[in-house]
C-alpha cells in the first residue's frame, strides 16, 4: 500500500486539517516534475537540431542534463537555508526556508514548495504544542484526582488511624515536573518511536503495523523509583478540601443535582464508584496522549517521504539539511508525550490492576476489533435465503389462490400487521448498516459520536448479519404460518398457527435481553441502556445516543402499535376468533392515541430539562425552539388520531393544518439545524463550507428526498383513493418511506456532528472527575 493511502488512513479524523498536506505537496511536486520534463525535451530537441546541423562536428557540445554528482556536498549545501523567526508578542517559534537557487530557470516552483511546506510544519508545531500544553494541564488535574483517591482509600479503609499523614510515592505522580519534561537530545526522539530503526528505512507497507504500536512499552526501573524522594500531605487537609462529584447516572442523582447538592458521602460504595470513574478518565487520557505519539509519528514520517520525492524530481540533495530542522522542532524533540505515556502506566497499573502488567495494559490498550470472514459468509447466506423465502411465500399465495376466496382479504388484513413489525425492524437496520458503510466510507468517526467502546461497536457487515438473520427467522415464521393455515389435517387445532408470530416475538425479545455474553452482548447492553434512559427522560443527563435513539423511534410508531396490537389481540382473546377487532375495544384506541405520542413525548422530555439549563445558562433560544417543534409534532399526531378514528370534515382540516405545520417546521430544522445546510454565504452556495461527500448533487438529492417523503407523512391524513392497495398496505408503505427518511437523516446528520467536533479538534470525550476542589471552586469565582 503506498504512503499517501496509510497516512490517510491513520489519521485522527477529527484532527484532519492538523495534519501535514501530504497529497497538497505531491501536487506541487508535480508540477515541478511536469516543468523539469518539458525542460528536458526542449533541452533535448535543441541538442539535436545543433549536432545535425554541425555534422558532429563538436561532440563536446552534447548536452547533460544533470551536474556532476561529485559535488553533490556543494550542492546540497547551498540548496536551502531555514531561518528561526521568533514572534515578538509570542515566543513560539517558527521556521522560514530560504531557497538559494531561485536565479535558476523554474526556480519560482521549488520556493513555492518549500514556503508550503514551511507552512505545513508551523502548522504542525503549533497544533503539536496547543495540545501537549493541554495535556500536561490534564495530568496535572490526575495528578491532584490521584491525591484525593488515596487519601479517601486511606480514610475507608482505615477510619480510626492514628498518623494521618499520606505519603506519596513518586510513582503516584502522573504530571511531568518542568525539569523532567525538557526536551531530548535533537534528533534522538525519531528513533526512539520506531524501536531502533531509522525513519527512512521503514518499509511503507509496514508503517500501518508501526502505527498501530507505536507507544512503548515502559519498564520503569525499580531503584529509579525507590531513590525518589517521596512527598508527605496530610490526610485531613485533602479531605477537608474535596468533594465527591456525582455523574448523574440515575434518577435520583439527576434530581439531586437540579434542586440541591449531587455530593456522594465518604463511604465505600462512593471509593468504587469513584474508582470506577477515574479509570475512565485514565484509559481515555492515555488512548489521547497514544493518539497525538501517533500525530508526531505520522507528520515526521510524511515529511521525510515528501523530501525523499523532492530530491528525486529535482535531483538536489536538501532533504538532510530540512530533516535536521524538523527533528530540532518540537514534534521532533520535544519529549513530554513519552513521559506521560510511561507515567500513566505506572500509576494505572499500580493503582488499577493490582500491579498486573498484563490485566493494565490490556485495559488501557483494548483490543481493536477485526472483521471476520463468517460474518461476511453468513451475511451472503441469510441474504440468499431471505430472497428464497420471499419467492417461495408469494408462490404459495399464488398456489392456493388465498387472495381470490371469500376470507383472503381478511385473512391478510390480520396477519400482515402481526409480521410488519419484524419488517419494520429489519428496514431500520438495513438503513442502519448503510449509515455505517458510507460513514466508514467518508471517515466520519461514529464510534466516538456515540461513545461506543473500542473493539465493541459493530461494523456495518454485522448489522447486515443481524437484519439478514432476522429476515429469515420472520419469513420462516410466516411461511410456516401459511402452510399450517392450509393444511386441512390441521383445521381443528386453528389456534396453532395464530400463536406463531407471538412465539417469534418471545424468541426476538429473550435474545435481546438475554444476559450471557452470546450474539453481540455489549451493543445490546448500549441498546438497552440508551432505550431505558429515552423511557426515564428527563431524569437521566441527555446524552447523543440517546435522543438519536429517540429520534429514530419517532419514525417506528406503526412499530410501537404493532406491539399494542399483539397485547390486544393476544391478551384479549381475539386470536381464537382469528379476528382483529381490537378497535371496537375503547382501552385500545385509548392507547392508541397514547402509543403514537409516546416517542415524541419521550423526545419533548429529553429537551425539557436541557432547554431550561441551557436557556439559563447559554442563554440560546435555538433549544427551545427544538422542544416547541417536538410540542407541535405532538399536537398533530393526537389530532391526525382523532381524525383517523372518528373521520369528520373538521377533524381533516385541523389534522391537515396541524400536519402541514408540523412538517414545514420539522423539514426546515432536518435540513438548516441538523444537516447545517442552507447556508447562503457559505464556500459552498446554498450548502455549508465543509463537505464529506465530493459531489454536491448529493446534498440537493437528499434535501429534495426529504421534503417529499415528509409530505408524504401527510398521506394518512388526505387519504387519497388508492384502490389498487389496501388501506394497511398504504399505511405499510409510508411507514417504510419514514424509515428512509430517516435513515437519509442519520448519514447527513452524523456527518455534521462530525464537521462540528472538527472544527473544534475534539476527538475525545470528556469524562467527568470523581472529586472537585473547593481551592478550584474559588478560584473559578475570582476568575
């Protein structure tokens, strides 16, 4: 694989723009190799032309085109010269190169080249600086966690101690001492990433696997760490000045936190969970210091391949004079990163895994998940067998001819809503496992939008598998429930088969909330978890997967009502009559006014309590807009219910205003708030300035796609004289095109999260600290 496609594929997706412009800097090359070979043909042709007119009379005169390489010392010499500029109001430096061979013809391109790729490495220096200063200010808060910690295991585990004094071992320290964290020796650091190796030696096809372990392993010297001089602080003094943060994890936190203090008492259950906590906080810091060892590696790395492509188009040997500069710089010196890594090691080790290397280290380093070639083959399997299924189901309808007989239409009309539920279910993960292919595709970082844990989250072949599999349970199910209805040798036991699609039910239920780790047990936990906070909003802290799950389920209310239907039809006995009389039960159409608003009643809470802190504090009025769209969403579904059960020409132009209200305000929002899009004075007319996907047809495709499939969300409303299908096919149908929406909505509005935390180089999430100071809380206050 060559250089360009790893470089681009190790990259921070977020720290994108921070990165040296490798493939801007080919192009230049280009250009200069495209200007040195013209050079050489006009060269070449003159050459020619003047021997044959002078006979060969002179062959001293032939032409050469490059210079002796015995003085190729010279040359590279005088190829270049960098200065160091120091800015007056800042003392960051940065670095100007001067090319010394300007004079000579196509000159103007190689200067170009370098003042690029002078630009590129300040660029790079300037971002490598910004955030390693941030993470020593981050070590140091562990560092001050880390003290609370052992003071408060001190304080639990021995409540009446005598000598309250806690001394600190140097181990215990995880932020670097100024002293400590000066840089190498110039040049040195470059080896050291690599094991040993030169930077120009490596292989490009072994870069990835170098990459990927680029962080060494620390063995720190035990009489190194015994000769450190170990720190007193005494016990009371830390205690007295911490408090215990709570996370808001359940209800009663959340409440705690809106109407008084959310401080966790000194106790063991609040040690664990704090324990719990900072682990957190340590593997997501160490998985931020790997990543930029990665950035410093990748960017030197780049550099020296790009000058090893410019000595060979320009045939000047410059390349050892610019790498001496880039291995003096600071992504190529500075050492601060290295000692971190080892540091937090050595305490996460220590303090987290009871002295196990192994058991640390696997924690801090998860294991990056691998795709495998079953799920590839049972993927293709299920499929084949799915579209077998549906040929062999619409044969045997055709066969028995069930549609031509007088109870056909009924039959129909009672057992297709009990399978449309699975139907709707493998729609939504087949738009899923799209989503995640084109997010793959465009390197949109979904796994760190949703918090998915590394090595867990599922690709999008496995969220194939799963619909696939799914699809071919559910048409076995119905298949089966068509042969044994036909089966004369069965007409006496009628209530078997109407008992299928509840047992397909169960199965589907008990694997998904079955508690062994079988069939993708950490993603169904993320599931469930993230369905059980959008049950209990707005008592659990809003968070992304959580309202994207909400939003999602606002698509499946004929899902949601099929599960009504299944209580009702089995509950209440109407499957011995095999009869679907459930609305002329008023419990039933009851709840089915309450199931339709369910989803964007849970959406409506989840923004509840966010709008009114927000509104407080941010003092943005856009998130109360957002809880007033999901408020005239629900106001139209009650009264396009309304209008559903009880008809009436009233109640059609109150369902049609209230509907055509409510999509202009949830159209205008998918496309100017979600998608950023609409933007008329951006780089891109009517669009926004940074785009994913290459070709801008897309982007008016899908917001003309969503516009029409809103609208038809009105179709239930106007009830247009479709006699070729039956009211449940149409209303089937839309149900469908909904999911398509919103599978279209997932793509681009994951894609503008994405461009958000860009924007911002956020490429970790912020996990919250189990202890807050109060020395911290005043200071804040001074501030």
């Amino acid at each position: 694989m060559k250089f360009g496609k790893i470089y681009k594929k190790q990259m921070v997706p977020e720290w994108v723009e921070a990165y040296m412009d490798y493939n801007g800097m080919k192009r230049i090359l280009k250009e200069i190799r495209s200007y040195k070979h013209s050079k050489l043909t006009r060269a070449a042709s003159r050459v020619s032309r003047q021997a044959e007119a002078l006979h060969r009379s002179f062959s001293g005169l032939a032409f050469h085109p490059r210079h002796s390489e015995q003085h190729a010392g010279d040359i590279e010499d005088q190829v270049i010269k960098v200065d160091t500029v120091q800015q007056d109001d800042d003392f960051r430096q940065f670095y100007k190169t001067k090319f010394l061979k300007k004079s000579e013809e196509g000159g103007e391109f190689e200067e170009y080249f370098f003042k690029k790729l002078d630009e590129n490495l300040n660029k790079v220096n300037k971002f490598y600086r910004d955030k390693v200063e941030e993470v020593l200010e981050e070590a140091a808060l562990l560092d001050k966690q880390m003290d609370a910690l052992i003071a408060l295991r001190v304080k639990v585990q021995k409540p009446n101690a005598d000598n309250l004094n806690l001394e600190k071992h140097p181990s215990d320290k995880v932020v670097v001492e100024a002293s400590d964290s000066s840089t190498r020796t110039p040049g040195t650091t470059n080896k050291d990433m690599v094991h040993g190796m030169e930077r120009t030696d490596i292989p490009e096809e072994e870069a990835t696997h170098i990459a990927a372990d680029i962080v060494p392993v620390s063995h720190t010297d035990g009489n190194e760490e015994e000769a450190g001089n170990g720190e007193k602080q005494d016990l009371r003094e830390i205690l007295e000045r911490v408090k215990m943060n709570d996370a808001l994890e359940s209800p009663i936190s959340t409440l705690k936190g809106v109407f008084g203090d959310s401080n966790e008492p000194i106790s063991k259950k609040g040690l664990k969970k704090a324990e719990e906590q900072l682990r957190l906080v340590f593997s997501e810091f160490y998985q931020k210091l790997r990543r930029l060892k990665e950035y410093s590696f990748m960017n030197l790395l780049a550099f020296s391949k790009i000058m090893k492509k410019y000595e060979k188009i320009a045939s000047r040997n410059a390349s050892r004079n610019y790498m001496k500069i880039v291995d003096n710089s600071l992504i190529g010196s500075s050492d601060e990163v290295n000692r971190l890594l080892e540091r937090v090691e050595v305490t996460f080790i220590k303090h987290f895994s009871s002295g196990n290397r192994r058991e640390g280290m696997k924690s801090l380093r998860p294991k990056v998940k691998r795709e495998r070639h079953r799920v590839t083959f049972f993927s293709g399997f299920f499929s084949g067998c799915s579209i077998a299924l549906v040929v062999a189901v619409v044969f045997k309808i055709e066969s028995r001819k069930i549609m031509d007989k007088d109870y056909g239409t009924e039959y129909m009309a009672n057992i297709i809503p009990l399978y449309s539920l699975f139907g709707f279910i493998i729609l939504h993960m087949l738009m899923y496992s799209a989503n995640i292919y084109f997010w793959r595709l465009y390197r949109v970082n979904y796994t760190f939008i949703f918090g998915f844990k590394q090595g867990t989250e599922l690709g999008y072949r496995d969220v194939f598998l799963i619909s696939t599999g799914l699809s071919v349970l559910a048409f076995i199910c119905f298949l089966l429930n068509l042969q044994l209805d036909m089966d004369w040798k069965l007409k006496d036991h009628k209530t078997l088969p109407e008992v299928i699609p509840l047992g397909l039910v169960a199965v589907v239920l008990s694997i998904l909330f079955c508690p062994f780790n079988i069939i993708y047990r950490s993603s169904r936990l993320f599931f469930i978890r993230a369905l059980f906070h959008c049950i209990c909003a707005p008592l659990f802290e809003v968070t992304l997967p959580d309202f994207f799950l909400a939003d999602h389920l606002t698509s499946q209310i004929q899902a949601i009502r099929s599960f009504e239907l299944f209580i009702c039809y089995y509950g209440l006995g109407e499957y011995l009559q095999r009869q679907n009389k459930c609305h002329s039960h008023g419990v039933y159409n009851a709840f089915y006014f309450v199931v339709a608003v369910i989803p964007y009643w849970l959406r409506f809470l989840q923004f509840f309590l966010q709008c009114i802190r927000r509104l407080c504090k941010e003092k943005e009025s856009v998130h109360g807009y957002n809880a007033l769209k999901y408020m005239l969403t629900i106001i139209a579904v009650i009264i396009r219910t309304a209008y559903e059960l009880k008809k009436g020409r009233t109640w059609m132009i109150l369902a049609l205003v209230s509907s055509g209200v409510a999509t202009g305000m949830n159209t205008f929002w998918d496309i100017v708030i979600d998608w950023g899009l609409l933007r008329r004075h951006s780089q891109n007319p009517y669009l926004r300035d940074k785009l994913l996907v290459p070709h801008k047809s897309v982007y008016f495709a899908a917001m003309i796609v969503n516009v029409i499939l809103r609208v038809a969300w009105m179709q239930l409303v106007l009830e247009f004289n479709l006699k070729s299908l039956h009211k449940i096919a149409v209303t089937s149908i839309i149900s469908c095109l909904e999911i398509v929406r919103r599978g279209i909505w997932s793509f681009f509005r994951l894609e503008n999260e994405h461009l958000n935390n860009v924007g911002k180089y956020r490429a970790f999430k912020s996990v919250p600290h189990p202890f807050h100071y109060y020395d911290d809380e005043d200071a804040d206050k001074d501030d």
